[in-house]
C-alpha cells in the first residue's frame, strides 16, 4: 500500500505560514489569565464546602495547567515561583473537581457559541464525537483485558464531543473496552450548554 499523497496546495501552506505568523506569541497563562477575564471562568472553581472563589487566581490557575497539562502538582510546584506544593494542593483539593470542570466548560461553550464569527462555522446543532484512548501507567483493574484496538494495554478512553462550532461540549472518561455508540445520548441529554 502507497503511502498517501500530500493534498495541501503550496499556495495554500503559504498562506498558512502568513496567517501565523500575524498570530501575537503569548505566554499560555496570559492567554488563561485574558480568557478568564473574558468569560469569568475561575468564578466556577468554587470551594467546595463554602462556595467561596479561590482567594488567589495564580494558584488556581497554576492548578488547572498542571492538571490541564498533564503536569501534576509536583512538577508544576517546581517550575513556578508563584506557589508552593502545599498551596497547590489545598487549591487543587477543595476548588478543582469534575463539578467545577463542568460549570467552567458550560461557560466558556455558551461564550464561545455567543461570539459573532463561531456562526461562520456552522449553527452551533451538530456535533461529532470520537474517543481519544489514554494509556494508563502500572496495573488496573481491565489491564488483563485483551481489546481489540489497544491490545492489553490498560488505559481508558476520553470520549469527546465537539459541535459544529468547534466548541466541546462535553467529554466522558470511558473504559478502554467500552462501546462508544452506548455514551452518544449522555452527551446529548446531559451537556449543560445552552
């Protein structure tokens, strides 16, 4: 079997490199920080018991990267000056949870889905969805569990769904050996977008 061909015209990976190069470098947590002030996205990472807003966005934003990242609280506790591993985890433990996740992810698809320019896109009522496999470290429980795409690799699939804004709505941690046709309604009966 051939290899497939490269269908991108060169007048369009021209135009391509134009278009970012025109793109502002920014620092990912200027752009957290401007985003959150846009859509009021930290206000949703309430405490858990009090209801209270984090007493310091640094930190909490520092959180989120290291759990959005993949990063971990250690590692994200060594690479910034701006908390200790202490703060991160008292911050991590009592505001960043799946409640909060989603009450920040309704915000952020209903603003996305108010901006002007997402219309261009499509109606914003179609979506797709498709499972993205993680593989997990160590031995779990299905990790004996032979499956026929993954082998016995134990893990779990993130089963996203995206409209045809490109907002995702809605995302389901699923086991690896899941059918993903079983999870399709969940997002569709349970997403808590407008």
């Amino acid at each position: 079997m051939a290899p497939i061909e490269k269908t991108t015209p060169p007048e369009a990976e021209v135009l391509a490199e134009r278009l970012h190069a025109m793109l502002p470098r920014i620092r990912i947590t200027d752009l957290l920080t401007e985003v959150a002030g846009w859509t009021g996205l930290l206000d949703c990472f309430t405490h858990l018991r009090t209801g209270d807003i984090a007493a310091d966005r640094r930190v909490l934003m520092a959180g989120l990267l290291a759990d959005g990242l993949n990063l971990g609280l250690t590692r994200m506790a060594e690479a910034c000056s701006i908390a200790t591993l202490g703060q991160l985890a008292w911050t991590a433990d009592w505001h960043i949870r799946e409640e909060t996740y989603s009450l920040a992810l309704r915000r952020l698809v209903n603003q996305q889905q108010r901006e002007p320019f997402a219309a261009h896109f499509g109606s914003g009522t179609s979506s797709s969805s498709d499972g993205q496999f993680f593989q997990a470290a160590g031995f779990g429980r299905d990790a004996a569990r032979l499956n026929a795409h993954y082998g016995q690799r134990s893990g779990f699939k993130a089963y996203s769904h995206l409209s045809d804004r490109y907002a995702s709505f809605f995302t389901k941690l699923i086991a690896a050996t899941a059918s993903e046709a079983l999870h399709v309604l969940d997002a569709l009966l349970y997403h808590q977008s407008e």
